[in-house]
C-alpha cells in the first residue's frame, strides 16, 4: 500500500505519452516540489486518461487510467490546482461528481 496525505490536481492538460521523469519534471513545474506521501493528478486534453504521480518519500511511481468511454470529471474554466480529499480521489476515480464529496454534497434544510 503507498501512503498518499495529500492530493492535488492540475487543471492543465498534460500529454499522456510523459513518463516518469517528464511527469516528475510536471510536479516541479506546476507544484513547486514533489512531496513525499503526496499524489499529483493530470488528465489528458479530452479528459479519458488521467496519470497520478506519486513521491513514496524514497522515490516516485507513476500510474496510468484510461476511460474506455465516458470522462473523467476534470474541472473547467478553473486556473492552476486544486486539492482533493482521498473521497474525492475515490469518486474521480470511478468517473463519478468527485466535486460533489465532502461538504459540497451536504443537503441543509432551506
């Protein structure tokens, strides 16, 4: 199991033929650092592939998802990054309103 504290996500399109080392150069670009138990999130321009970069505090593993159909609920008209919660990282994850998790999804009575 890696530990992740802390995710982030890149509003950005990234190109999804990066490998380790460009993804990594991707981090420090846009995050400043990489930090350890922390995973970085991009998505391709059409938003059916997402790469998630994460630094285990010894070194980094990149993982890849591609969406067969369907999107992945990528943020819009938005500038710079954003952090998640692990349930929001869930629900991206599954293509479900990952905006929607947390206390964005609280009903209160009117």
């Amino acid at each position: 199991m890696i530990r992740i504290d802390a995710v982030w996500m890149a509003v950005e399109p990234m190109d999804m033929r990066a490998g380790t080392e460009t993804a990594l150069a991707r981090v420090v670009k846009v995050f400043g650092a990489a930090h350890p138990h922390t995973a970085y999130l991009f998505a391709n321009a059409r938003a059916n592939r997402m790469k998630v970069l994460v630094h285990d505090g010894v070194g980094v593993w990149l993982a890849a998802r591609h969406l067969n159909r369907g999107k992945f609920v990528w943020p819009h008209n938005v500038e710079g990054t954003l952090s998640l919660s692990r349930s929001q990282l869930d629900a991206l994850v599954l293509g479900l309103p990952w905006q929607m998790m947390g206390e964005a999804g609280i009903i209160r009575v009117l």
